[in-house]
C-alpha cells in the first residue's frame, strides 16, 4: 500500500503543480488538437469528394476520364470535318476555274467574244488580176492548220469553223457579209509559225501570187480582234441525255 500511496501523490503532486517539461507537452498537444479539428471542418466544407468511398472515387475518375475520351474524338471529328469543308472549296473552286477556262477558250474558237494576242496581219492587195476563192480558202485552212486561233477579214467579219464563203460582185460574201480588196486578214496566234505556213514551196503565198495580187505579211506582238460572230441557237438538236 505504501507504494500505491506513493503513486498517487505523484500524480496528484504533477496535476497541481506541473514541471517545466509537462506544461510544454500539454500546450503542443492543444495546439495539435485544434489543428486536428479544424482540418475536419474545412475539409467537410470545402473538399466536395472527401466523403466519397474509394470505389465511387475510382467510378468518378473512369467517368471524367471518358468524357475526356470523347471530347477528344469530338474535336478530331470537327477537325476532320473543317479540312473536308476546306478540300471540298478548293476542290469546287478549282472545277469552277476549270470550267471558266473551257468556256472562255469554247467562246475564243466560236468567235463569240473579242480577243487580243500576238500574231500576224496579211494584207492581200489584187494587182493584176483577182483573188480566187480557192486561194482564200487555201490560204484560211493552212493558218488553222498551224494553229491560227482567231481569224478576221477586213476588221469586219470573223472566221470560224461554220464561216460560210462565196464569190460576188468585188468580192466575196463571207456569212452574209461583203468584203472587197485589199483584204486583211488578221490572224492570233504564234506569230514566226504562222508567217512560216504562208511561204512555204507551193503554199499560199504562191497560189495568191499566180492569182495576180500581192501578199504582205507583218508580225505583231498584239492586234485586236473586235468582230464578233451571231450566236444562233440550235433548233433540232439537243444533248443526249444520257451522255
């Protein structure tokens, strides 16, 4: 008993009168405990999945973790939309380009439209005698040969491939339309080719000369082609469907 007598008096004596060592162990496990504490309130305040179990922590992630999943394949998907749109206006403008291209160079060889371009002006003068329609037409067909891509006589009637011609009084009657001498045939294309394809042996230039009349032939690094033929409609024929 005097043992257990003497623990109590320990205890007792330390409860009221504390040493040095003690007091300072009491006030860090205060202040641990206050820490303690308040950790708790702002945790349960502020930390919106600190409640949550592992397994619905785990299900939370693998959730966020597919929808990352499928805005990434979203983006991709509009990306590859976006570079789809891009090719397909790239695609229509180019076939739009293209197109143009065909109509304007399909307008050139109908002689619908003016055109300008380097080529060569003839000027067919009758000195003794007159210039045969064969020699024209010679004389026409060997600058198409050559690549003659615009072709007009006198600056008023344009040559195509439906041009119609006939001798007349003067002249000829070319689509309706009446040219005299001199004549001047202004022809578009690559100027040396086409002085070259009237002076060869037996070309044009002999033929026109044994005609009686005189050829003269001056390249140009432009001349302007105003005349224009009529634009006529075809009244029978249509495109087959099917094509």
């Amino acid at each position: 008993m005097p043992e257990e007598s003497s623990a109590s008096d320990r205890l007792r004596r330390a409860l009221l009168r504390p040493s040095r060592k003690q007091a300072v162990a009491a006030v860090l496990m205060a202040v641990l405990g206050f820490a303690a504490v308040t950790q708790v309130r702002v945790a349960g305040t502020d930390e919106t999945y600190s409640g949550l179990r592992e397994q619905e922590l785990i299900d939370l992630f693998t959730g966020l973790s597919g929808t990352r999943q499928r805005t990434e394949a979203e983006i991709d998907r509009l990306e590859g939309v976006a570079a789809d749109l891009r090719d397909d206006t790239t695609k229509r403008q180019t076939a739009l380009e293209q197109a143009q291209t065909a109509v304007d160079n399909l307008n050139i060889l109908a002689g619908l439209v003016p055109v300008t371009g380097p080529g060569i002006r003839m000027t067919i003068t009758e000195v003794d005698g007159r210039l045969t329609l064969a020699s024209l037409l010679d004389t026409i067909q060997e600058l198409r040969t050559v690549g003659a891509e615009a072709i007009s006589i006198n600056g008023t009637v344009r040559v195509v491939a439906q041009t119609s011609f006939a001798e007349s009084d003067g002249g000829f009657t070319v689509d309706g339309e009446q040219v005299e001498a001199p004549y001047v045939i202004d022809v578009i294309g690559e100027p040396g080719v086409l002085r070259s394809s009237l002076t060869f042996a037996l070309g044009p230039k002999k033929q026109i000369e044994e005609d009686g009349a005189r050829i003269e032939a001056r390249e140009l690094k432009a001349i302007d082609i105003e005349a224009v033929t009529r634009r006529d409609r075809p009244r029978f024929s249509a495109p087959d469907q099917g094509q």
